[in-house]
C-alpha cells in the first residue's frame, strides 16, 4: 500500500469515528468545550463577626476560586459592595486576591442607619454569568436597640425537573418562610390532594399525580394566602430522583405519559459536577411505565452536581442539582492546655488537620477568636458546606448535620435552587464568546464628547490622563468615539485630570490643537444587587450596640494611654506623595511673593513682576500665556498647565481668582526637555503656585472624575498583654484575635498565641480554612475565661 492510500484510510476512518460517535459523546464534549472557554468561579468573604456599629472596621479573609475549589491563578481584582433594603450600594471598594487567597476590611460609615445590610462580592469575570452567583452575605448595623426583620410572606413552588406532567407522579418542592409547619396542596376547588410538615428551614416537598385539567394551589394550613403551583404540561418527562449516601447509588426515575412521542425517543442523561462530566446514559422508554436509572457515586467530588435529561436534538427535557457526599472531609482538632482562662491570659492554640486517615495536611486557615455571647450569632454552616453546597444559593440555608433528615431538606431545596445549564448555547455551532475577562487592574472605557453639543470627537484625538494624587500619566487615542484607560496598582482613592488635542497637518508638518471642554462618559455595567430584607429597631436594647458604646466611653475616658494609630483608611489630598516639583525636577522661575509688595489682584501680579507669563483679554475671556523658547512655539496652542498646591487644572479663571497675599510662591517651568515628558499637559509651559494653606483646590465640577482605587489590607491589631504599655489601658473587644492567613507545616500542624480581654465568658475559637489540594474544612472550640484574682 502507497503513502497516498494509508493517507485516505486514514481519514476515512476518521470520519467513520465520527459518524459513528454517540449522542452522549457528542453532548460530553460540547460540553466540555464550553466550560474551557466559560469557567465558572467563585468568590467568598469568611468576616471576623457579622454585626457591626457605625465607625467599626470589617476584616475579612477572601477566596476567589475555581468550580473545582482551586485558587484562581496570578492576582486577581474583586469588587465589594454594600447594599441597603433599597437596593442601592452605600459603600463600594475594590480589592486583591493573590493566587486565590486574600484579606481586606472596610470601615461602617458613621452615617450608616441602623439596619440589615448585604455584602456583595464579585470579579469582574464573574459579571459574564447571572448575577445570583455572586457572593452575597448579611451583616447587622445597629445602632442602639435590637433589628427585627419584616418576614416576606412568600410561597415558592418548584416542579423537580422543572415541569410538572400530566397524569405523572411529580414531585414539587414548597419554601416557605414558615419553619416547622403544614402545608398542603390543594386544587381549585379547595379540596385537598397532599400536605406535608415543613423542616427547620421552611422547606418541604409534596408528591402527586395532577392531570391537566386541574389548577393546583399550595398553602400553610392555617392561613388564607396561597401560591399557584405550575401549569400541568399535556406532555413532556418527569425526574424524580431520589437523594443517597455516598456508598449508595442515586436513582433517577424518567417516565412520559402514555402517547408521548418521547417513549419511543432515545433520551440522553448527563450529570455533570464542578464543570466536568461524570456520567452519561442513553435509554428509551419504549411501553415501559418508567425508566429507572442507577448513578454510582464513587467517582464524584463532593459538592453539587447537576443531572439533565435531552432529547436526540438536544433540547432539555429536565433538570435539576442534587448533592454528592464525596469522600470523607477533612479532620480538624484544636487543642488549648486546658479550658479555663483568665482575663488577659495567654492562650496557646494548636491546629491539627488530616485526612480521613490520620495523614497530615497541609492547607491555609483563618483564625478568629470571639465573644459570641455580645453578638447574638445565628447557628453557622461550616466551611465546607458554605464553598461545597451553598456557593450559589440565594437565600440563607441551614445545614444540620444532626437531623436525620437533613440530606431530605437539602434536596427539597435544591430542586427549587436548581441552576440552569445553558445546554442551548452549549449545543450551538456559534459559541457567544464572553464580554469581561479576568482583570489584575482597574480598567475604564467611555465616550469622549463635547461638553457644549454632545458630539464625539474626532477619532485620533489624543487624551492625556494625569492621576493627581498618584502622579501617573497615561496617553492614549480616541478611538470611534471611545477612549480606554488601564491603571495598574492604584491605591486608595485618586481624581483625574485629562487633557484632549486634535491633530492636523500644515505644509506636511504635523500640529496639534487643545479641545476645551471635553467631557467623558465612562461606560458602567449595570448591575441589579439582590436586596437585604427590610428591617427596624425594636424598643428593646441591642447587646453590641451598648458594649460598643461603653467600650468607646472607656477608651476616651483612657485616651492617655492610647497612642493615636494611623488607619490607612482616610484619603485626601493632604498626603499626594511626590512632589510635582520634584516630578518636573525644578523650575526655571521662582517668584517668592511676599517679597514683593502685597497685590490686590492675580492679574497685577502676573503684569508687574512675575516673568515670562503675560496676561490679556479675548472675547471677554482671560488668556494666560507662557513665553517658551522659540524652539516650542510650535507645541503652543493654549493656555499653561496649572499646578495649584499639587492640583493640575487647565482653569486660568481658578489661578487668576487666587489671592497674592494668599501665596508663597509661583514657580514657571519652560525648559524644553522637562515639558516634553508631560506630553499634552507641558506642551504650553506650566505654572506651580504654593499657598499659605497648602491645600487651595477648585471645587470638583464632575464626580466621574474621582477613581476608586484598590484598598490595602490592614493587620488585624489586638494589644499584648505582656508588654507594660497595655498595664493601665482597659482592653474590652468583640473580635479578641483574627490571623487571616495562617500556614500549616509540613505535618499539617500550626501553634498560635492570643491574649484573653478584660471580658468574661465564653470565647468562641473558630478556625476556616482550605487544604493544598482544595478541600475545605473548619472546626469550633470554646473557652472560658474568669476574672483574673490576682490582678484585684
């Protein structure tokens, strides 16, 4: 056989391969091919407490992880938000993750009202997805007396699978906002056709045959309100699926009524868990009542999977999540040398975390110590449930791993919690590529126009950006209308200041012309945050709220032994980093103003005795000019660069309404070399005016000119009993000790060390962490602490 003739066996084989390849591999590998250009992650916040008084900080750890719990790669930038009961942000910060690891805080604004509040968080990736995936946690502020939140009186119903089929056994899922009650189906006539009692959530879930011609209701027993369940569909596939052990398989039942042009279709089954595929099935119905299916667990990770069912052509008949045990969770033990402390005592913490076989694990873990008695803390999921199970849930679930039944109402209430697979754009030959990408810096894109008429301007203008605070400059073009900006490692935050030209040619010679009045428009996405529920304050007073109020009268009372401790939190224009001048290295011209007689107005000033900057009138406008050297009067198209205690500003009105009496000094620079590295904001000269005051600015005429930067984390600070200097200083705290990113050793072993507080009580020792491999785990102790006898 001849090199040509192995060539075309070769290729028809292929193509016999691919002829002959399975619905269900088919499917897989679409699949597959999605999630690779669509990785779905997630973001979670662990805090230090979960309520707060105005003027307090909240310290967090930050994950930012794949579907498989590893740390997305490099550094990463999260967005943090705060919304109130109208839906609003009233704090917004950006922070960032390291190899998806992190830690940051925020301060509750002394103007926050007493109330619940929802932290939002999410990266700029995640934004491709619905909104729902993204972190969200509820967090008290009060302010003096107990929060009491307004219970929305809602019935949700959800059909598993999605669709309820006529003259089919269907299951529907109830939540209600009623834990421990009854609730019924019943159908337009009143008559009931199921009840059922719900669990500590408010979850339950109702099995019956409807038919078509029937409406149905579900209600609480006892109260009037009632929900419409889903219209009974004339065909289509019911799923049941019955939840198991991780020894166990999970049965799935499929059934389509009789006549159904889908019992005689092959169906396909595929569940799929953290972006991959672990099972796939295809089967047809025939004359069969049902098709039962047997899903072995063995190979799945634990956490959420997914099962869909589709038909030949790939359209979802059904689907739903359940949950997979996996294999057994990590073992943590926390041990202290014994269990009774005294006040500001020393307390000696080991971790130790395995395997399920005793083998030593290496990870990453927070620790927070706290007096849970002053927070009135709800029963917390741990760890591993939060990042394996409840990443995506959009409302508060318990797990209690106590309650026999607990897996029965965790799978109720995620068939009512089912995400959707978007098997349709999946199955689509033109995969949608995604809009945001993974972002390590602060970028912004928007329209530049004409303040006067709206109109864009022309493309390939040039805009010059200036970070007045930072003191970074960025050129760029305009480009159909639009302009970007990328700015990496901005702290805190900064204004800027940008300049516009417009180019032309004369006589093959390139010259630029300054626009005057441009404004820019940046693009934001819209993003609907889910609202915290609507809360007020009870008469009765709230146990935070007055030990935070004792706790800071004390400290005021104790200032003397308080130094002051800077926050990193405050940002102003008082503290701009370098200095310009040092920037532009110097000026040509210095005028030291008070050397000469006092002038009433700027414009005197400039005429009688400030050198190479005169001044006229045109059109009824001031004009300012510099006198360059010959070489620059080419660059020269406008007024000189102001720059005002620090501040740039092209505003020649501004300078001229300075009062001379006010200044110390106004330097000129004019020296080629040194404007030319300031591009459009040197091209006319530029003026430094020092004042008295130091901090003369022009009010801001456009909010969207200030840039949120990234917030720099902050130490944790708790005083060390052991050193003299906290002798005399009373020491009252919620938040005893938080270490947010403590390292095991080699044997999975790490030794800590706190100091108790004046407080006494219980002390709640609570450890979060994720193991190397990605497997989360937690664990609780408490202490108690007395007071110290020896000390009276």
């Amino acid at each position: 056989m001849n090199k040509y003739s192995i060539t075309v066996v070769v290729i028809l084989s292929v193509i016999l391969k691919g002829w002959t390849q399975s619905t269900p591999d088919v499917f897989s590998q679409k699949f597959l091919a999605f999630q690779s250009t669509w990785p779905k992650t997630q973001v979670y916040l662990h805090f230090n407490q979960d309520k707060f008084s105005p003027g307090d900080t909240a310290f967090f750890k930050a994950y930012f992880l794949t579907e498989e719990l590893s740390g997305v790669r490099g550094q990463q930038l999260i967005n943090l938000d705060v919304i109130d009961w109208s839906g609003e942000s009233k704090l917004h910060t950006l922070f960032k993750v390291t190899n998806g690891l992190g830690q940051n805080q925020f301060v509750i604004p002394d103007t926050f009202p007493a109330g619940i509040y929802s932290v939002t968080a999410y990266s700029s990736w995640m934004k491709n997805f619905d909104q729902a995936l993204f972190f969200k946690k509820q967090i008290a502020v009060v302010n003096k007396n107990s929060l009491m939140t307004k219970e929305q009186r809602v019935i949700k119903i959800t059909a598993e699978g999605g669709h309820l089929v006529n003259g089919i056994s269907n299951k529907v899922a109830i939540q209600t906002h009623c834990p421990k009650c009854v609730v019924q189906v019943i159908d337009n006539e009143g008559k009931e056709i199921a009840r059922h009692s719900t669990d500590i959530n408010g979850v339950s879930s109702i099995i019956f045959t409807p038919t078509n011609k029937t409406s149905y209701f579900a209600r609480i027993v006892g109260d009037s309100a009632k929900a419409l369940l889903p219209k009974t569909e004339d065909d289509g596939c019911s799923l049941q699926l019955t939840p198991a052990r991780r020894v166990d398989p999970v049965k799935i039942i499929i059934a389509s009524p009789v006549g159904s042009a889908h019992r005689d279709e092959e169906l396909v089954i595929l569940v799929t868990s953290r972006g991959k595929v672990f099972h796939t099935a295809a089967f047809t119905q025939g004359s069969k009542d049902f098709v039962e299916l047997k899903i072995p667990q063995t190979s799945f990770p634990e956490g959420i999977a997914q099962v869909s069912l589709l038909s030949h052509a790939g359209v979802l008949l059904a689907s739903r999540d359940f949950y997979c045990e996996g294999e057994s969770q990590v073992q943590v033990k926390l041990y202290t040398i014994k269990h009774n402390f005294q006040t500001r005592e020393k307390v000696s913490l080991e971790v130790s975390v395995t395997d399920s076989q005793g083998r030593p694990v290496a990870g990453e873990f927070s620790l927070n110590v706290f007096n849970d008695a002053l927070l009135d803390s709800n029963k917390e999921n741990s760890f591993s449930d939060e990042l394996n199970i409840l990443a995506h849930v959009r409302k508060r679930f318990l797990i209690n791993r106590s309650d026999e039944n607990w897996l029965t109402g965790l799978d109720n209430y995620l068939i009512s919690s089912t995400e959707a697979i978007p098997w349709k754009e999946i199955l689509s030959s033109n995969m949608i590529k995604p809009q945001f990408s993974f972002s390590n810096f602060i970028q912004k894109s928007g329209r530049v126009y004409y303040s006067d008429t709206g109109k864009p301007v022309p493309d390939f203008t040039d805009i010059m950006f200036y970070l007045q605070r930072s003191k970074i400059r960025y050129q760029t073009t305009v480009e159909k209308g639009k302009v970007w900006l990328a700015i990496p490692d901005l702290f805190g935050q900064d204004e800027l200041f940008y300049l516009a030209e417009t180019s032309f040619y004369v006589g093959g010679i390139k010259h630029g012309q300054e626009i005057h009045d441009v404004k820019i428009e940046w693009e934001e996405e819209p993003i609907k945050f889910s609202r915290p529920p609507v809360s007020k304050e009870m008469e009765s007073p709230d146990r935070y709220a007055s030990f935070v109020t004792k706790r800071r009268l004390i400290d005021r009372s104790y200032s003397f032994f308080t130094s002051p401790e800077k926050t990193g939190t405050d940002v102003g224009y008082h503290d701009r980093g370098p200095d310009f001048e040092k920037e532009v290295k110097g000026a040509e011209i210095t005028v030291n103003v008070q050397d000469y007689v006092v002038f009433p107005t700027m414009a005197e000033l400039v005429r009688e005795v400030i050198p190479s900057l005169q001044h006229r009138k045109a059109g009824g406008k001031n004009v300012l000019y510099v006198n360059l050297p010959e070489a620059l009067w080419e660059m020269k198209t406008g007024s000189p660069l102001y720059v005002i205690d620090g501040i740039a500003t092209k505003n020649t009105d501004f300078f001229l309404s300075l009062k001379p009496s006010d200044l110390l000094t106004v330097k000129i620079v004019t020296n080629f070399q040194k404007l030319e590295r300031f591009g459009l904001m040197g091209k006319n000269g530029i003026v430094m005016v020092q004042t008295k005051q130091g901090d003369v600015r022009e009010p801001l005429d456009d909010p969207s000119k200030l840039i949120q930067g990234i917030n720099k984390p902050l130490n944790f600070r708790a005083p060390n009993h052991a050193d003299a200097q906290y002798l005399h200083r009373p020491d009252f705290r919620t938040t005893i000790h938080w270490s947010p990113a403590v390292k095991t050793d080699p044997n999975g072993k790490s030794i800590m060390e706190f100091f108790c507080s004046d407080d006494i009580g219980k002390l709640t020792i609570r450890i979060d962490g994720l193991t190397i491999d990605g497997k989360p785990f937690s664990a609780e102790q408490d202490i108690e602490v007395s007071l110290n006898q020896e000390k009276n």
